[in-house]
C-alpha cells in the first residue's frame, strides 16, 4: 500500500509539474485544455493517494468531490483547499470550459494547494 501511495503522488507531483510548464509558455502557446487535462490528475492523485495513506479505499469515490469530502472528514486542514463544487471535466466534448485562463488557473491553483498541503502534512517530501 505505501508504494501506491508513493506512486500516486510521484505522479500527482509530475501532473502538476507539466501543468506548471505548460502555463510558463508564451499565453498565445499555452494548451489550455492540457493544463486543465493535467490539474485534474494531479488534483485526483493527490486525493487518491491521501486516502489510500489513511487506510481508505479510493474506489469507492467517483468524483473528485466525493474524494474531497472524504479527506475533509479524515483532515480539517483540507478546508484550506476549497474543492467543493469543482465540476472540471475536460472531456473532449466541451473543451470551451478550459479555454477561459482564469478558469485554467483556478485548476492549477486548486492541485498546486493540495500539493502545498500534503506537504505541509509531510507526505510529500
């Protein structure tokens, strides 16, 4: 189980990384939907990774709120990350959502606070 853990956040930690890259480019080269595409699998790693730590089987949370809300209950301190109502979906059928950059950069914002967090914590180090 440790190694999932450590798995899933070596892999949130490299999501974000890209993500971060991506949004470094010049703003007409930026992919926006690939920030979005990235963010979330960070932000889902992150939690994921965070309840297999806890003893609690991921699976069974099929959303990223729901898994948000779970980690609430384990940790107070993930109200400082307020993922209620984050509805991002960048499945390619509505890809207008990850094309506003205030948008793009509240999904960055959202997974680079979990990091920050879990660092805080100390399960990243």
């Amino acid at each position: 189980m440790e190694n999932d853990v450590k798995k899933l956040f070596a892999n949130a930690v490299a999501k974000l990384k890209e993500a971060n890259h991506e949004l470094c480019r010049p703003e007409e080269d930026v992919v926006s939907w690939l920030v979005c595409q990235k963010a979330q699998h960070a932000i889902e790693n992150y939690l994921r990774g965070y309840l297999l730590n806890m003893g609690v089987d991921p699976s069974g949370y099929d959303s990223i709120e729901r898994m948000y809300r779970e980690c609430l209950k384990l940790n107070s301190e993930f109200e400082k990350v307020d993922l209620n109502g984050f509805t991002c979906d960048y499945t390619q059928d509505d890809m207008a959502y990850c094309n506003d950059i205030n948008k793009i950069s509240n999904c960055y914002n959202l997974a680079d606070g979990l990091d920050t967090l879990l660092r805080k914590e100390k399960l990243i180090v």
